[in-house]
C-alpha cells in the first residue's frame, strides 16, 4: 500500500519523465492527475470489480433512524454509488446489497428468509431495507479517490501498469485537441515586412 500523495507524485514523474524537477512537474498538476484517476478507478470498478476490490477500505459506522428507516453516515463517498461497498457485515452477520431497485425486487423475491438489505444511497447516507438490530455496522467500501486526504493508504497492487497507461492516455487525450487548434497558415500579405538590410 501507499498513500494517495505519493501515488500522485509516481504518475506524476512518470508522465513528466522521471524524477522531473518541480517546474517540469507543474505541467501535470496534482488536482488534473487525481481527477484522471479517479475516473480510471471507477472504469475499473464498472469492468471489474474484483479488481479493485483490494482497494477496499474498512470503516466502522453507527447506525441511525428517522422516520422508521434505518440509515449509516458514509464516512467517505463510495465509487459508482452502491456499486462501490463491498461488504457491510456485524460479526457473522451479513447484509446483502443491492445493486439497484430491479435486483432488489428479485432479491425480495427469491430469498424472502432475508429480512434486512442495504437498498439505496442518497446523498452521504446508506439506508437499510428494515431494521439491521445493530448499533455498529461494520463495512468494506471502495472509496471515490477524490474523497480521500493525501495521507489515506491506497492499495493499487497489480494495477500500476495499467492504471499508468490509462491516465497516460487520457493526458494524451486532453492534449490533442489543443494541439490541433494552432493555425500557421497566415496569407502572406498578412506577415510583417523584414526589415531592410
């Protein structure tokens, strides 16, 4: 594992090429660079989210109610919304999520014996189906990248290369077309005059 900063700083440097001195590193700003992976993080989550799933991290939360639903404060911005907890369990307790109203229907429909899902998110809350019976739930989340500080241990084992290429090629993506704009070709009767010898 490493930390988001670092993480940064490495493609960073790479897409500077090497270990670039800070004028040359400015050219790829920090704030561009964590956008750009955040972005890859939540393709590779909608590919494949065994992947990213030793991204993961572990939060402890405490559930609420209001209105007879149940509900958790997410700690930290999940990556494509439900898609992105991974587990939410107390002890051997476990509760299944849902990856969206269809499959919850079925879900309800083909194990009616489980009584308590996690169903939705809205906004930073988690809402639980019915009562969990638990004060503390303890969950896996796959976190948004921009939602976690520079110091927060990232886990991109077996991914460097890939994540790399990908954020190379959105650089290179977003580069062209600026690229393009430049027009040389002015008339010449527009072109200043030399001057004379």
């Amino acid at each position: 594992m490493i930390t988001k900063r670092v993480l940064l700083e490495l493609i960073q440097n790479r897409l500077a090429g090497g270990d670039a001195p800070s004028d040359l590193q400015g050219k790829y700003p920090k704030p561009v660079i964590s956008r750009l992976v955040s972005m890859v993080y939540a393709d590779l989550a909608s590919q494949n989210k065994k992947m990213v799933r030793n991204m993961a991290l572990p939060y402890e939360c405490t559930v609420m109610t209001a209105n007879g639903q149940y509900y958790i404060v997410l700690p930290v911005s999940p990556i494509n919304g439900l898609a992105g907890i991974v587990w939410v369990s107390k002890g051997q307790k476990y509760f299944p999520v849902s990856q969206g109203i269809e499959e919850a229907n079925i879900m309800s429909y083909l194990l009616p014996m489980i009584k308590c899902s996690v169903d939705r998110i809205v906004g930073n809350k988690m809402y639980f189906s019915a009562n969990p019976n638990e004060t503390k739930i303890d969950l896996q989340i796959l976190p948004d990248f921009n939602a976690l500080s520079d110091n927060d241990n990232v886990c991109v084992e077996g991914m460097q290369s890939q994540m790399f290429s990908m954020v190379l090629q959105m650089m290179r993506d977003q580069a062209s077309p600026i690229e393009e704009i430049y027009n040389n070709r002015v008339a010449d009767t527009d072109k200043p005059t030399q001057p004379a010898k």
